[in-house]
C-alpha cells in the first residue's frame, strides 16, 4: 500500500485528501506552518472552512478519537487564527475536525473516521 519514499502520515494525508474530496470539499491548501503550529489539511464545503487534523493509525486499541488530545485541539485554534490572519479568511463557519486514517495490514483495507471538535 505504501509507495517507495511516502511516510505513513504523508500516505494518510493523501488518502484523506482523496477521501474529502470524495466528499464534495474542495482542497485549499496542505501543510500550513505557522509560529504555533501546523495544519494538515485546509478544506471548504458549502462556504464553511474545515480544518482538518489528520492521524494514520493501524487498525486497532491505538485507532480512536483520542488520538488528538485536548492539548492538540488547543494549538489547532491558535493555528487556525494564524491562518485566518495570513489568508484573509473571515472568522465565521470556521469548523476544527480529526480525520482518522485506519488501515488493516491483514485485510490491506482503509477506513476513515471524521469528527467535528466542539
């Protein structure tokens, strides 16, 4: 399943990528670094702005949503300031999101779990 030279994030990030886009979000912008942090994924539907934290877990006890504590969320809305600020992006229908990658080495399948973050 992995190609030559792909970690397993940037692999997960591309499904993931495949997998909104499945969805009807329109990709805008991948790997936004800022002072505090980075965001995986910068998505639109219907004129809100998802930001969208990504993690690639094998299937199994580690595969949950706990895999973005509260302290993760934290430095996601800091970033996502920074990126509002840099990108001119208004501060309404702003919605922060995990997406979990889930791969099965056995079965060599990959299922997806989206969560809003209140």
């Amino acid at each position: 399943m992995l190609g030559r030279g792909k970690t397993v994030g940037k692999w997960g990030e591309d499904l993931a990528c495949d997998f909104l886009e499945r969805h009807r979000f329109l990709i805008k912008e991948r790997n936004f670094y800022s002072t505090v942090g980075e965001l995986d994924i910068v998505a639109e539907k219907n004129g809100d702005y998802y930001f969208i934290e990504v993690k690639t877990r094998a299937a199994g006890e580690l595969a949950t949503d706990l895999a973005i504590t509260a302290a993760k969320k934290h430095k996601l809305q800091k970033t996502v300031r920074k990126y509002c600020y840099a990108r001119g992006v208004p501060d309404t229908g702003l919605i922060l999101a995990g997406l979990l990658v889930i791969f099965n080495s056995l079965t060599r399948k990959v299922s997806f779990r989206f969560a809003v973050f209140e």
